[in-house]
C-alpha cells in the first residue's frame, strides 16, 4: 500500500507488514474487526479523536495526517501516516481490494442534469449487449438484479471500491456509473480508471459547495483528463461541453462530441427526430455516414440528447451501434425521471428530479409541444442549499407553465415560508416582464399536489418537480415518508372518483 501513496510514513509496535486488512472505513462506527480506519480532519472534529473507538471495534491500522498521529498512535495500532488524508482514500482503497475498477468496463457519467437517466440508458445498453451490470447513482444501487438503496450520488472512495470488488465477486463485466462534482472534489473516484466517460451539460447548482459557476464546472472537467478516462463522449450543445471538447482536442485525447441540435462539427448528430407524449424517435448519425434508427421512452427534447449520450458512449465502449440503440429504446423509464403517472386520467402527469433554473425552463419546454391545454407545475426549493437559484426557478417555472403552485421541498432547517417567499419573488418578477402564468403559494406539499390535480383537464400537463424519486421529506430536522409519484396517483385516482381538492392557499 506505501508504493501506492507516495510520502507515507508507518509507525507503530506492531510488525506493520505482518497486519492483514480485510476492509477500509473512515466512519469509526462502521468499523469491522480487519478493517483500516481513515482518521481525517472533519469540519469541526478531527477523526483520530475516533481512534480509540474503532480500536475497540477492532481496527486493525489506523491512517491519518500529521495532526492525528498523535492521537493515533495512543491506540498501539500501526498507523499509516501521510501529507493528507482524503486525497489518498482512492488509491488506498483501490490497492487494498486489488483494483477491482482494472477488471470491469467502467462507463462515467457526469453534468448538472441527465446523469441519472444517461446511467439507466446505458445499462439498457450493456445489459442488451450481453453484460451483467452494476449500476451507481443518485436513485439507487444495483448490483446484476439487487438493488441498493443510494446515501449518495457517487459513495465515498473506501465504499466504493469495496461495492466494485463485490459487483467483481458477483460476476459483473461493465459498470453504469453517476459521478458527482462532489466525488471529483473529494476525490472519491481516484484510484478508477473509466474506459468511457459522458458530460451531459452544466448550470447552476451546488453554489453552497462551490466557490463559483467556474469552480463548479472545472471539478466536472476533471473526469475528463488522462487520469480519469480513456475516451470522453461530450455534448456540444452546452457551451461548457464545448470547452471541455477544445481542451480534448487541444491535447490530442481520444472524444467524440455528440449534438441532438445537429450541430455539423459534431461527431455524432440527431435527425428526423419525432417528439411525443410517450417520448421520441429519431436517427442517430455518426462518423463515416453511420446511421442508426434510435428511440427512448422519455419525452422531450433533452432526453433526445440523454439517449444520444448513452447510444455514443455505449459505441465507444465497443458496443454495436444497433445494439446499443436497441438496450437504449428497451428502457421503459426512470424513478423520478420524467416519470409518467397514469392512473386513467384524461392528461399527462409527469414526476421529474428538475431542481435547478435550468432544469425547469427545460423540462417545461419539452412539454409544451406535446401539451394540447395548459401546463400546470408544482415546485419548491430545497433548504441549506444554494439560495441563490431560488428565485430564478420560481422565475423559470413562471416562463414556462401556463400555472404555478408554490410549495415546500425538503426546507430542512430553514423557514420554508422564507424559501417561499424568495421562489415567488422570482416568479412575480418574471410576470411583470412578460410572462402569462398564473402563480400561487400552498406550502403543504401534499395539498399543492391536490390542488394541481383539481385543476386539470383534458389535454392539459401536469408536472410535479423537485424531488422525483425521493421518498422523503424533511422539515426541521425531521425526515417524513413522502413519495411525489404515490402521492400524486393517489391523487389523481381520488379527484377520479371523488373530484375536488382544496382550495386553501396563500396570496403571492
């Protein structure tokens, strides 16, 4: 393990190279007997004041920094001491589980939006190739048919590597796989090797980790180097993907560029493309005249763009273009990914994860053309996160719906009527310049829901946005069961029966 982190220095007084490591944690409370504890400095606590808890639990070496080895060192364990700790969890953890990440095809994906629903089409992909898959992501976990439920978008660099040594063990062959800017920050993902790796696009968020749009967006270009990946799969139509594209080629790094707005210097382009409710077909167009017949299962104009990146980056991991078209079209939907609810109502209902400005202005866009009547939308922003975007995603959601419900997302420790206030701000500057939506505030989410489902009528499309596949909400500390996907068919299946919802709001 020394020769994979330069600058380590063991103590101890044990027999250092006589200990055998049988796991890797850095939460003193997982601690299994074997196991390598990682004492790190936190954000108010240093982790080596753990040491003596997880030699309890029996830890057998303990790796930490020059403040922690002190502490450490009190526990009699070996203790592995470097310059930092976090930046050596990778390469730690995938030399301790034997580099499992080597021996499985690892395909990335990273961007703002579309990681979850580019990760889902590309293991219809591998699966219609012939692969037992593994997946990584934001909704869940899943290793050949067991899913996972998912703490994170791409898990902490000790965890995953041992999640890639177990899909390994269980047979696994290629892996679909989110990665965070988080993970690429932390470096959780150090140590993996991607055979392919996809950016979808980037916008605003994440601005309460990231010191800025600039920080935000060169911790995703980081996937995208000769560290990280072999073959990069970027999107053009994204000014951000478009630099990522000229840094590629300035270094001479094996890409292709894909554009579902048939961009001409893109490598790979969308033709014919045919929208609809139930999602859309099109030609996909690549390098040497190859032209493939292609569909997804999800409407709107950017999942165009999602199945192209899956069906490119599929190609490049050496999947047959019409096999790997084929898995794509196979994938009938994604939780919380332009989920439809149909419950035999006379109108489309749609559940999305659109939490960003940007998300919302393009989700609402794709459905206009296949909406007949009005589009209708139930919204909120999330507590402790990036204020900032709030009143450009009440503005955004007021440009976009012909009607706008306010309500709470997940407020955590905040005032939710203070997030309310600042999204309805955005909304009410954005119809003093023009635009023509109707915009009201109920906080119970549940209740919006209702509200949303009263009002619609034939032909009309209803969005609930937000918090697509999470089945939780939390208010002051507290997480609460709440599924926007059940909680809207019931709903939906209630106003059939019953009809109304109530009408109790507050003023804009």
């Amino acid at each position: 393990m020394a020769e994979a982190v330069p600058d380590t220095v063991i103590t101890g007084t044990h027999d250092a190279a006589a200990v055998l490591i049988s796991g890797f944690t850095h939460d003193s409370r997982a601690v299994q007997h074997g196991d390598l504890y990682a004492a790190m400095a936190g954000a108010t606590v240093h982790g080596a004041v753990f040491a003596a808890q997880a030699a309890e639990r029996g830890a057998a070496a303990i790796l930490t920094d020059r403040e922690g080895a002190e502490r450490a060192a009190e526990t009699g364990l070996p203790v592995i001491v470097v310059p930092s700790v976090r930046p050596v969890l990778g390469p730690v953890a995938a030399c301790l589980y034997d580099q499992p990440s080597a021996h499985l095809k690892m395909l990335g994906v990273t961007g703002t939006n579309g990681k979850t629903t580019v990760s889902y089409l590309i293991d219809g992909g591998l699966r219609a190739a012939g692969y037992h898959t593994g997946l990584i992501g934001t909704v869940e976990t899943r290793i050949g048919e067991r899913a996972i439920k998912s703490s994170r978008t791409t898990p902490e660099a000790p965890d995953l590597q041992a999640l890639l040594a177990m899909m390994l063990e269980d047979g696994v062959g290629a892996v679909a796989m989110e990665v965070s800017s988080h993970a690429l920050a932390y470096g959780r993902t150090a140590g993996i090797r991607y055979a392919v790796a996809a950016f979808t696009n980037l916008t605003q968020d994440h601005l309460d980790f990231h010191a800025d749009l600039e920080d935000y967006f060169e911790a995703k270009a980081k996937l995208f180097t000769p560290g990280y990946t072999e073959f990069s799969v970027v999107n053009i139509d994204d000014p951000y993907g478009r630099r990522i594209a000229q840094r590629l080629t300035d270094a001479d790094q094996p890409h292709w560029t894909y554009s579902a707005a048939a961009e001409p210097s893109a490598h790979w382009r969308a033709a014919h493309v045919e929208p609809a409710a139930e999602g859309s077909v099109f030609t996909l167009i690549g390098p040497d005249d190859c032209r493939v017949p292609a569909s997804v299962q999800l409407p709107g104009g950017f999942n165009v763009s999602n199945a192209m990146a899956a069906i490119v980056a599929l190609v490049a991991a050496g999947v047959e273009p019409q096999t790997a078209a084929a898995g794509v079209a196979s994938v009938a939907g994604v939780p919380g990914r332009m989920q439809r609810i149909d419950a035999g109502q006379p109108y489309l209902a749609v559940v999305d994860f659109a939490h960003t400005p940007d998300a919302i202005g393009t989700l609402l866009a794709a459905l206009r053309p296949v909406t007949r009547g009005q589009v209708r939308v139930v919204i909120g922003c999330g507590g402790d996160r990036d204020r900032g975007k709030r009143p450009m995603m009440g503005a955004a959601a007021a440009r976009g719906a012909d009607e706008v419900i306010l309500t709470n997302d997940n407020p955590r420790s905040e005032d939710p009527l203070a997030i309310l206030e600042a999204a309805a701000a955005g909304a009410r500057e954005a119809i003093a310049t023009g635009a023509a939506s109707a915009v009201q505030v109920i906080p119970d989410r549940a209740e919006a829901i209702a509200r949303a489902v009263a009002a619609s009528r034939l032909g009309d499309t209803l969005v609930v946005a937000g918090k697509g596949h999470e089945q939780g909400q939390e208010i002051a500390g507290v997480v609460h069961p709440f599924d926007d996907a059940a909680v809207l068919r019931t709903a939906i299946e209630r106003s059939l029966t019953e009809g109304g919802a109530s009408e109790r709001s507050m003023p804009l």
